[in-house]
C-alpha cells in the first residue's frame, strides 16, 4: 500500500486544516486517502464530531453533542466549493437528540453546494433517521446524486456490534424507503467482514440489499481502531473478496467494489463514473456495461479540470458572509463613529466588524464567530432603526 503523497495530497489536506473542516479520510485512517484525494474525492463530516450512538467498530467520540451550527452549511459549501474536488461525500454523526436526526442540516448542505458548484457530484452518507421516513425524504428532496447508507454487517451480528438503537431490518428500510421515493437516484451500501461473520451470510446481505433496491455495494475488511474495540475475527482472502465480486454483479448491482482495503467512498467519483455514465466503448461484464479503463481516466481527468477551474472562481469571489458582513459595516459608517458606544450590549462586537472592514479573512473570522453575518445585518439594521426612533 502507497503512503499518501504528492502534491495534490498536501494541497488538501492544508486546506482542509485552514477551513477547519473534519475529514473522515484521516480521522477514521482510511487507507486511500492519497489516492481518493488524488482522483478529487473527500469525505466531510457534518454535525459535529460527536455521536448520540456507540458502535463497537467506529472510531468516533460517543457522547452529548454541541448545538447545532445553523451556519455550518453555508461555511462546508463555501469551503468545498473553493477546493479542486469532483465528487464529495456528506457523511454525518448519528444525532438522537435532534428531532428529525439531522436530515435538514445535511439537506441544507447539498442544495448550498448544488447552488455553488453545478459540476459537483455529491452523496450522502446518512444514518438511519430511527427510521422516519420525513427525515429520509428531507435528503432526497435536496436531490443529492447517491444517497448512502451502510447496513455495516450481516444480520446475526448486528446486535453484538452496532448500536443497540440501530437495526438490520431498519437499516434495510431506510434504503428501500430512498429507492420508493426516489426510483433514479442511486442507492448504495456498505458491508464490513471479518467481524464474526461467514461467507454465506454475506451473500445473505448482498442479496438482501439487492432487494431493497442498493445499485452499489462496496465490501471492506474490518480493521480494528484501537484495543478497545471488536476484535478482528479473521482476515478474508483477495480471493474470498473477487468471489464477493462476482456474486454482487450477479445479483444485479450496478457496481460492486470488492477489497481488503476497500471502503464505503472508496474512490467515489470512479465508482459513479462506471455505474451511472456507461462511457462509449465499455465493455458487458455480469453487471452490467462497464466503461473502458482508458475512458473512464478521460473522463476523471476532464472532469477534475472543470473542479479546478469551478473552485478556482468560487475563490476568487467574495461569499454572501463576506457580502452581508461589508453591509453591516456599511450601515455603521453612516450612523457615525459615535454609534457602537451607544450600543452597550454589541459595541464590542459592532467594533469589531467595523475594524475589519475590506479584510476577507477578518471578515470569515467574524461570520464564524457571529454565526451568521447576515443575521448581524439584520441585527444591525434594527440597532440604527431603534436608535432613529424618538424616546
């Protein structure tokens, strides 16, 4: 296995750091972050980083999260935007503690990023809403181009290792439910081995997802986080995993990616490429036409090039944050200097923006620490208007 490198690595990954984004690439580890970033591929974690559910595989904090960031989509849309990638993958934390678990947040995350980046392909990677349908038709409303949840294991084992909120059956129907409302999106999941399962049960759940309507099924081996996580059971052949493979396609999945190192966004943009577009010149295998290796590099080449040109205009433009932040400076400066003093409870603040007036990133910084520079407009604009009102 290559180590992450290259110049096209380390261009991300400092990007990813100065936008404070949290990446499940190298949180969770994974093995093809170098190569997924080099294909403009990355996934982004949303609502927080910590989980209402405790699985005994995943990596991620389990605890009490934060409130809600309303300005979070906005700040992932105009951070993406501005970054060389093709293809993202909207992955989120289980959060119990919200009503409808979510769904709006990473709704509003894909339709800022629709709105910002046509050529962008995005997918969602969700948990399963316990089960509410609303919350699963919110996401396909924002019309994400995959909508993704892994069922993680096969049946038997699911109450030994997930969460004991979670469940095959409903995990099952969160990927049905998608398919029923929204028949030509693309459905996909993920199956982990090596965790106490046998092969014939994981052909069990392939043909289980298969029912449920799944066109894309990746299977990975498990790998085990730290001591205190499930222990790895076994370490299933390259062989065992072409078997896999083959019986996938057979079943009728668009694609199935099939690997030890394989992963749920395993080269995403390739995966969708080969599933959905069908190039000329592809070639019929047991799933299906796939596209010709050499198209399909074509392809990612030309569509990586019309990432950067897109992410290249995006940076070069001011965001509606920096927009509304210079109107509210706007608005103290025709009230006069005398105004922010007058205003005990936000002068500090006033001031503060006024001080980084025509300053881009001083005005990021103000729009994350106000949450949302168009409500400090707003605010401001009601601040003059009571202060013109007679006493």
């Amino acid at each position: 296995m290559r180590a992450p490198g290259g110049d096209r690595y380390h261009e991300l990954k400092k990007t990813f750091r100065e936008l404070h984004l949290f990446t499940v690439c190298e949180e969770a580890h994974c093995p093809n972050v170098g190569e997924c970033w080099r294909e403009g591929t990355a996934t982004v974690m949303l609502l927080g980083d910590v989980c209402t559910r405790g699985c005994r595989f995943c990596a991620v904090t389990t605890g009490r999260p934060g409130a809600l960031d309303d300005a979070e989509p906005e700040h992932v849309a105009q951070a993406i935007g501005s970054m060389a990638l093709q293809y993202v993958v909207l992955t989120m934390v289980d959060r119990d503690d919200l009503p409808d678990g979510g769904a709006r947040q990473v709704a509003r995350t894909v339709e800022a990023l629709k709105a910002l980046r046509s050529d962008l392909l995005v997918e969602t990677l969700v948990g399963d809403f316990q089960g509410q349908p609303r919350s699963i038709d919110t996401v396909l409303d924002a019309k994400p181009d995959v909508f993704a949840h892994n069922i993680e294991v096969v049946r038997r084992i699911t109450r030994r290792v997930r969460d004991a909120r979670c469940g095959y059956d409903r995990s099952l129907s969160v990927l049905r439910r998608a398919k029923d409302q929204a028949p030509g999106r693309i459905t996909k999941s993920s199956i982990m081995v090596g965790i106490g399962e046998t092969d014939e049960e994981v052909v069990e759940t392939l043909s289980d997802l298969r029912t449920a309507g799944v066109d894309i099924v990746t299977v990975g081996q498990y790998l085990r986080p730290s001591p205190k996580h499930h222990e790895v059971m076994r370490f299933v052949t390259p062989e065992t995993f072409r078997e896999f493979e083959r019986i996938a396609l057979g079943l009728g999945f668009r694609y199935a990616a099939c690997g030890p190192l394989v992963r749920s966004s395993y080269k995403a943009a390739e995966v969708f490429l080969r599933s959905v577009l069908k190039p000329e010149g592809g070639h019929e295998t047991a799933g299906g036409l796939q596209a010709a290796p050499s198209n399909i590099e074509t392809l990612l080449e030309a569509r990586l090039a019309e990432a950067r040109a897109a992410a290249g205009r995006i940076a070069a433009a001011p965001s509606s944050s920096e927009l509304a932040a210079r109107e509210a400076v706007t608005l103290l400066r025709q009230e006069g200097p005398s105004f922010s003093d007058s205003v005990a409870g936000e002068a500090e603040g006033l001031r503060r923006v006024t001080q980084v007036a025509g300053e881009a990133e001083g005005l990021r910084r103000v729009t994350q620490v106000a949450g949302e520079a168009e409500g400090l407009r707003r605010v401001t604009e009601q601040l003059v208007a009571l202060r013109r009102k007679p006493a």
